[in-house]
C-alpha cells in the first residue's frame, strides 16, 4: 500500500517520534491529522508543516474524544504513551491512564474505521532488565512485573492482540532505544549532550548499560513499511541488531564536543543489556536499518548545538 493520499492519524504527533513520522508522511503526500495534547512542544516540533497538516488537540484517554472525528482513516499509527520509564514510576497513575485507557479508546476509534492498517509502538523493555539471551527475538521470555512502563505496554499489546481478532488490521512493532533530534531531555542522548552544552561536563550514572540504539529516521522507516505491507500481527523487534555500551557513547559525545566525562557509578533504571535481533522486521515488513550510530549520533549533536535554546 502506498500512503501517498492515504487518511492517516497519528496519535501523539507532537512528540519526538511522533513528530519525525509526520515530516516523512506529510514529504510522501499523505493527508495527515494529528492528536495530541495541545503543548509548545507541537508547534516547536510540528511548526514547519503545520498548515499541512490537520491538528486536533485531543486527550485520548477521555472516552468521548474520538466522537468529533466524522471520517474514516485508512492508517492509524498510535504513537502516543506515557514513554519515560522514570516518569512512569513516579507517576503511574499517569502511565496507566495513557497508555491502558488511551490505547483502548484509540483501538475501539480504530474497529470503527475501516482500516487498511493500524500501527501500535511497543517497547523492548518488555524483555526485563536481565535478558536471557543476546540477540533478543521476538520469542525471548517476557518480564513485564519489572516496572510500570513494562506492564502498561504489555497490556497495550494484549488489547491490540484482542482487537485483533476483532478483524482490526494492526501490526506491533517492540522499538529498541531510538534517538535522534527533538528529544526531550527525559532520555539519555539529550540528556548528555544538554550537560556538555550547559556544564561543560558529562555526568554519566554507570557505564555498565549496554542498549541497541537506533536512529531516529531508521524507526520511521520501520513505521511506514509495516503501515505499507501486507504483513499483519506481530510482534516486531525494530533495532539495529548492535549492541553498544553507554559509556562509549558517552566518550563520543564527549570527545565531539570536547568535554570531560565523569561517571558516578550510581544505579540506573532499565535493562542491562539490549541487543535486537532484527530478521523478523526484514523477513515481514522488509526493513532494516539505514543510518549508522555514527551518522546518527553527527546528527543528533549538530541538532542540538543549533537548537540550545528549545524546550524540550
């Protein structure tokens, strides 16, 4: 299927993947609306094609608020979640209202459309934070009592495979660590870079966390090939298939952009260890990655040094 002139939504559209998928939707010629709660960061992130593009501010874990739509959608990419793992400790009634009752409302929206494709982003973090096995298929042993974030996804996951059987066309893709411009500072690139900005010095907690990072464009990629083939269900490991340690990563930023590290060896939240076995994305939705963490990373830094400024 090829989106050009496809009705798609995008939930979450204001954020920083859900704002990268709407650049590449808008650049392919896809009629676009966007959900979201209506925040600086939509018209920073969104600013440049928002007269492209129709914007609803909706809160989607408020059951009427699918009632203003008055047309069908052929995709419905729902992006939007209570996505930081902090944050969702601290604030788990938060996470479970947006990312239980909002993915319901949003799939009970999607059974009432007649769909050629819903797209669901779940999480790796569903492997614990020992996995039992590197790579990590899609067939690895699920840890999901581990944290809040871990539980919300996977009940995301089990509505999508309940709607599912209801005769919804949807594919769930377990994203691996994605970064890349406009992320918040919730996460760990711009949480490093913002310090070697401001400070003058990156502080980073343990070296010992290894992750699969991905760049950005590479998980929009993946996005639209799964919303574009014929394949249906899931799940789907989206990653790089390399495993990096965070404390090179700290070193590249580092020495980029010449800084002092220093580690402070204090416990982090999250896996581990994160390596993605990918051959189910390429054997399903013909995927793989694109663009190197070098390339990426050259990227993400450039970004942030000519937007030291945004609030994000």
């Amino acid at each position: 299927m090829n989106l050009t002139g496809k009705k798609v939504l995008v939930t979450g559209g204001c954020g920083f993947l859900g704002s990268h998928l709407v650049d590449k939707l808008v650049e392919t010629g896809a009629k676009v609306t966007v959900v979201d709660l209506k925040t600086t960061e939509g018209d920073r992130n969104l600013g440049p094609i928002l007269d492209e593009i129709e914007f609803v501010e909706i809160d989607i874990t408020r059951k009427e608020s699918f009632d203003a739509f008055s047309h069908d959608f052929d995709v419905i990419f729902h992006l939007a979640a209570y996505a930081a793992p902090s944050l969702c400790e601290k604030n788990p009634d938060i996470a479970f209202r947006v990312n239980v009752q909002g993915t319901f409302n949003v799939l009970k929206f999607a059974k009432k459309n007649k769909l050629s494709k819903m797209v669901f982003s779940s999480t790796a973090a569903l492997y614990g934070t020992y996995p039992d096995r590197l790579p990590i298929d899609e067939s690895h042993p699920l840890k999901v009592d581990e944290s809040v974030y871990s539980i919300t996804k996977f009940m995301g996951e089990e509505m999508c495979s309940l709607y599912s059987g209801m005769g919804v066309p949807i594919v769930v893709l377990r994203l691996f660590t994605t970064f890349g411009p406009k992320q918040s500072y919730d996460y760990f690139f711009p949480t490093l870079i913002s310090q070697a900005l401001g400070k003058k010095e990156i502080e980073l907690w343990s070296d010992k966390p290894t992750r699969d990072f991905n760049f950005v464009g590479n998980t929009v990629d993946a996005l639209m090939r799964a919303a574009e083939s014929d394949f249906v269900g899931g799940p789907v490991n989206i990653g790089s298939g390399k495993e990096t340690n965070v404390g090179v990563i700290a070193k590249k930023i580092a020495d980029e952009m010449g800084v002092q590290l220093k580690f402070l060896d204090k416990e982090v939240i999250g896996p581990m260890r994160l390596c993605c076995d990918n051959k189910k994305a390429k054997d399903t939705i013909g995927w793989e990655p694109s663009v190197s963490l070098e390339d990426g990373l050259k990227i993400t830094i450039e970004w942030y040094k000519n937007n030291s400024n945004a609030k994000i």
